[in-house]
C-alpha cells in the first residue's frame, strides 16, 4: 500500500513539474493560431477588395463609427475572447460609407481561440517606446481604457496601418518580463496591405535595438521566446533588412 502511495506522489510531482510547461506551450500555440486566423482573414478580405473593387472593413464588437464625430475615441478594455466582423460597401458610388454584412464560408468560422482577446486596434505602427512604468516596451497592454478603430481595406490593394494587439494574459493582469512573449502585434502595412506579427519586447531589448541602429518594426514575423541581446542582436538586423526588402 506504501509503494502505490509513493508512486501517486511521485506522478503527482512529476505532473505539477511538466504541466506549468505544457500549459505555457498550449496558450503560446492558441496566441499564435489566433494570430494566423486574423491574418488569413486580413488578406481574404484585401484580396476581396481587389477582386470586386469595393472597401472591405474589418473590426471588433465595440469599435466605434468612425463616422460619428460624437463617438468616443477611447471604449473599455474587452475581458473575455470577441470575434472580428467584417462587413464591406453596399452602394459604392451612391453611398459610399454605407457599409453592410453578407455571408461567407471564410468569415463564418471563430477567428480568435478561446483565452485570446484582442485588447485594442492602434492606428498606425506600434510605438516600441520605453516605457517608465512597465517592463514591457509600448504599446504593451492597455490598463483601463484603450482605442479600437477599424481596418478599412480598398480596391487599390492599400489599407490604412494599423495594429491589433493580442494576448492570452488574463484580464486585469499586472505585466511583469516574461510576460513579453504573450504579447502578439499583428501589424498592417498601410502602403501595401502586407501582414506580420510581432511579440512585444522588453524595455532593455528597445534599448539593445536602439544601440544598434536597429528598426523594431521589422516587416516579418518575429515571435521568438529568445530575449534580444548584445550577443544576438546582428542577426536579428539581418532578419529586418531582409524582411523590410
């Protein structure tokens, strides 16, 4: 009887050992499938947009009109996993900021895994400045309140920039330095509707690429667990040149 004890203990301990790591790989694959899913949806709709010659519009629950000088600028911070919408112009030459849903096997299905949520949509480019108060470089996780616009992709292959930010953090969680690697920017090239993610980075990192003359947007994937250093640094400017080629 001793021995069965034993070996339940023994397996109890092996499982509290190898479950925080297994757990960890599961929500980093969720993250980064998350990621993908939005991406594939990103470029389906871009290439619709090409392909019909009307604006195609993607965003999440809560965004506001940005036709609505009276809206707010800034809306809570989602605390459980939202899908994306999108939706596309109805009467482009009679109404051309009419915009309307429609059916389709390829925005039918759940684009965001269950623990994911996209905590805002930045205009423009992510920041990367140090940040004061957080380990983690800007944008990092918005506190209270942040911004979600939408992605407006055009018949001319551009779209406007913008960033979504995803995690699988918990709500309200208080960011700490290894918490940089559930962190995803997927960003768009507003120029050319391109595509990437990137994890966010840790203030030191910044500080690292900075020394080095390195751009942190580095128009390629980039989510690697691996932090930034002095050591390892060159090759990651040979990763952004190419990628920004």
């Amino acid at each position: 009887m001793l021995e069965v004890l034993l070996v339940i203990a023994l397996m109890g301990l092996l499982m509290a050992l190898v479950y925080p790591s297994f757990d960890s790989d599961r929500r980093h694959r969720s993250l980064t499938e998350s990621a993908e899913r939005l991406r594939a949806l990103i470029e389906m709709a871009h290439a619709k947009a090409m392909q019909e010659g009307i604006r195609y519009r993607i965003s999440f629950p809560g965004t506001p009109d940005p036709n609505d000088p009276d809206a707010e600028t800034e809306v809570d911070i989602p605390f459980e996993t939202l899908q994306p919408d999108v939706v596309r112009q109805v009467d482009p030459q009679g109404n051309p900021e009419a915009y309307g849903g429609f059916d389709a096997d390829w925005k039918s299905q759940p684009i965001l895994q269950a623990g994911t949520r996209c905590v805002s949509v930045l205009p423009g480019k992510p920041s990367y400045a140090i940040n004061t108060r957080w380990p983690i470089a800007d944008p990092g996780m918005p506190e209270d309140k942040t911004q979600f616009v939408p992605l407006t992709l055009f018949p001319d292959g551009t779209t406007e920039w913008v960033t979504f930010i995803l995690t699988d953090l918990p709500f309200e969680t208080e960011l700490e330095p290894q918490h940089f690697t559930r962190i995803l920017y997927l960003i768009v090239d507003g120029r050319t509707g391109h595509v990437w993610m990137q994890r966010a980075m840790l203030n030191e990192e910044v500080e690292i690429m900075h020394e080095y003359k390195a751009e942190p947007i580095m128009h390629v994937d980039f989510v690697s667990p691996e932090p930034i250093t002095e050591a390892n640094i060159l090759d990651i400017r040979r990763t952004r040149t190419v990628g920004s080629q």
